[in-house]
C-alpha cells in the first residue's frame, strides 16, 4: 500500500460513519499486506479500533499489551522501506501530538529516525 492511500484510508476511518464503511471497503478491495492493517487499526482509538478488528477477523490482532510500537517496530523491521517509512511517520506523528503539540507548539514539524 502507498503512503498516500494509507494516509487518505486513515481519514475516512476517522472521519463520518459514511466515511469508515468506505475506508473499510477500500481496505477489503485493495487487499494489502496484514502490517498495513495491523498500523491502521493501532491508530484508531478505542471504540473505532474494536469495530476495526471486528472487520478483519483473518488478522492475527495482537492482544491488549501486547498491541504496542515496539511489538509493530520488531514486524516493521523485516518490511520493505516503504513500509518502514510509513511507520517512522506514524511514530513521528504520535510522538509529536503526544509530547510536543501544546509545550512546544512553535515546532512545526518533528522527524524521528529509527534504527532499523
């Protein structure tokens, strides 16, 4: 899956009910890779990561704790370099929200480099 489709699926997941029915048609069509559906559903919040899962039940979902970046990092590692930059930008994206967005809002945007 391309960075770019992976991007506008997450939206229509997050955006109106109409919306998720489409992202989630879109993710039954296009078929990708399993890591693309496991970093999807771990961007989703509690309630839409449950209707998520529910959706694509051939996925081995992780349990609870063990639904974690450092457990998606040990798959993402032996993924092609897309796959790798997608989830360097997703843990960049999380991180900043998290951490910096209120303290230090002057920052416009922040990069993280893993060692992969």
């Amino acid at each position: 899956m391309k960075k770019e489709d992976f991007k506008n699926i997450q939206a229509l997941l997050n955006g109106a009910p109409d919306d998720y029915e489409i992202a989630i048609s879109n993710i039954k069509n296009m078929k990708p890779h399993e890591i693309f559906i496991l970093l999807l559903g771990k961007e989703l919040v509690t309630g839409k990561r449950s209707e998520f899962i529910k959706e694509f039940p051939e996925i081995n979902w992780p349990e609870g704790k063990d639904f974690t970046y450092k457990a998606l990092y040990k798959t993402c590692k032996n993924m092609p370099p897309e796959v790798q930059e997608l989830f360097t930008d997703l843990i960049s994206k999380t991180i900043y929200k998290s951490f910096l967005s209120e303290t230090f809002e002057f920052v416009e945007t922040l990069k993280i480099k893993i060692k992969w």
